[in-house]
C-alpha cells in the first residue's frame, strides 16, 4: 500500500472515531488529508471501500505482527500469553480503529463490510480455541467453547478501560494476570466435572469460521483446510477417529501447497469426512474452491 492511500486511511479512521461513519464524508476526509476529493476516489471507489480498507488494513497489521513475534517457537502457555500481548499492544497503537468500532459496532454496514468483520471475529476466536486447547490438552474439548468465550470477555473488558477510559494497566502483566484467572476457571470446571454451558451445537458459529458456505467460498483451499482442522479439534469424537482425521487434513494441505494439486487425490479423500455435519460445508467450499464437481 502505497504512501498517501495509507495517510486517507488513517484520517479517515482518525475521522470515523471522532464523528462517526455517517457524519463523515468524503469531502471531510480530504479536506483533513490534504488531498483533493478527486485524489481520494482515485484510491476508493466509496465511503464504504474507504472502511472496508481500514478493517483490512490494520487487521492485516495484526496478523503481521503476530507473524513477526513467531509464536510456534514458544510453549502453548508462553504463546497464548504473547498473543495476548501483541494484540493489546497493537490496540493500544491504534487506539482510534478501536474507538471507530465501538462507534459502529451497533450499526449494520453493506454485506460486504459485515462479512468482513464476522471474518476476523471468527478468525480471531478461532485463534484463541487453538491457543487454549494446546494449553489444556483433549480434556477441555467438552468446555471449550465456554474458555474461549470467557477468555475472549475477560481481555475486552479490559482493553475497553484501556481505550475509552484510558485506564493506566501494565500490558505485560495484564495477560499474565488474564491466564490465571483462566486457569483457575478451567481447572474448577475440570475438578468440579462442570457440564459445559455451551453445546457444540449452539458454538459452532465460533468453530465454523465460515460455516455458511457462501463465507468459505472466500477463502483458499488452504484456509479451508487450516479452518476444518480447528473444527476437528473441537468436535465430540473418539481419539483415533480425531487423529484420523486430522492426519486426512494435514495430508491433503501438503497436496494444495503442490505446483498442479492432484484433483482426483480431494475427490477421494473427502470420503473420509462424511457423516460429519460440522464439517460439511468445508467439504462444499473445498468442492468449489478446485472445482471438483466439474
């Protein structure tokens, strides 16, 4: 992304903060930019491809910036607690993307811009489950959905006194702090054999990223693959036929990330899930995604 269409994203954003997305125009965002209005829809096409831009915009930053921390080479516990605190960092630096979605968070945007936010809040759960389930191990499968809900609460509340209440909160012992009232809720449910407050059913929408078909058919087969993988590791199943699956998952990633994926080796393998409504509409985007049906 070039130079001056970064600087209209964030005085756009700086603007969406402060007045709101529908008290803004575009005649103010170049005004404040410095910039013709001209100029601005040379880069954006709209106001709306203006915010969708913001939201891609810094969500990629995030995604980079965990990218750069190199999570995979800590322990599950050190990892969970960096994300934890990369992302705290990332919204304290831009505080005013933060502000701009409380504003909105109310207020139906197009379909497009929906999507998007559902994207990177399912992303963003999604991350969390992993993280919580390569901390605890299998024996949290049945509350799970309930850690990543009350984990993802815990770390909102606080970063909404950190923003719009500019409250003074240590961000390196924060998500210390965070994980042991985490492990202190996990391990009461686990010794006090707690029945899980969410069924699998009623969290699938945490699980299934894009479970509705029409978001899968956005992503990549390798997305789908990493999503499906997550979904796996939440459902009710025996270990060996979980294991089973897995390996199907990971041995048809490797097949993907080839120059010319074989078709015929997703025809066949896809079998193998079957009998698995939690994954279906995986097995539909990937039918799509390589044209398989053809």
């Amino acid at each position: 992304m070039n130079e001056k269409k970064k600087h209209i994203l964030e005085t756009a954003m700086q603007l969406f903060a402060r007045k709101g997305f529908h008290s803004t125009s575009i005649q103010e965002i170049a005004n404040e930019s410095g910039i013709s209005k001209g100029a601005v829809y040379l880069h954006f096409q709209s106001k709306d491809d203006v915010l969708y831009s913001i939201f891609s915009y810094y969500y990629e930053i995030l995604k980079k910036k965990l990218s750069d921390a190199k999570l995979d080479s800590f322990t599950p516990e050190e990892r969970l607690e960096k994300l934890l605190y990369v992302q705290a960092r990332e919204i304290v630096q831009h505080k005013e993307f933060i502000i701009m979605q409380f504003r909105e968070q109310a207020i139906s945007m197009n379909k497009e811009i929906d999507e998007l936010i559902l994207k990177i809040r399912m992303e963003s759960l999604q991350t969390l489950a992993t993280s919580i389930q390569d901390l605890y191990g299998e024996r949290i499968t049945p509350i799970l959905p309930d850690c990543v809900l009350l984990l993802d609460g815990m770390f909102s509340s606080y970063i909404k006194l950190i923003v719009l209440q500019n409250a003074d909160i240590d961000l390196e012992e924060l998500p210390r702090f965070i994980l042991k009232r985490l492990n202190d809720m996990v391990y009461g449910m686990i010794e006090s054999h707690a029945e899980p407050f969410l069924t699998m059913k009623q969290a699938s929408v945490i699980f299934e990223k894009s479970s509705q078909t029409e978001g899968c058919q956005k992503l990549s087969p390798s997305s789908i693959l990493t999503n499906m993988a997550s979904t796996i590791k939440t459902m009710r199943l025996e270990e060996n036929k979980r294991k089973e699956l897995l390996e199907t998952v990971q041995f048809l990633m490797k097949e993907v990330n080839e120059p010319n994926p074989r078709r015929f080796i997703f025809k066949g393998m896809l079998h193998q899930f079957e009998g698995f409504t939690e994954l279906n509409s995986y097995k539909t985007a990937l039918v799509n995604s390589l044209n398989l049906d053809q």
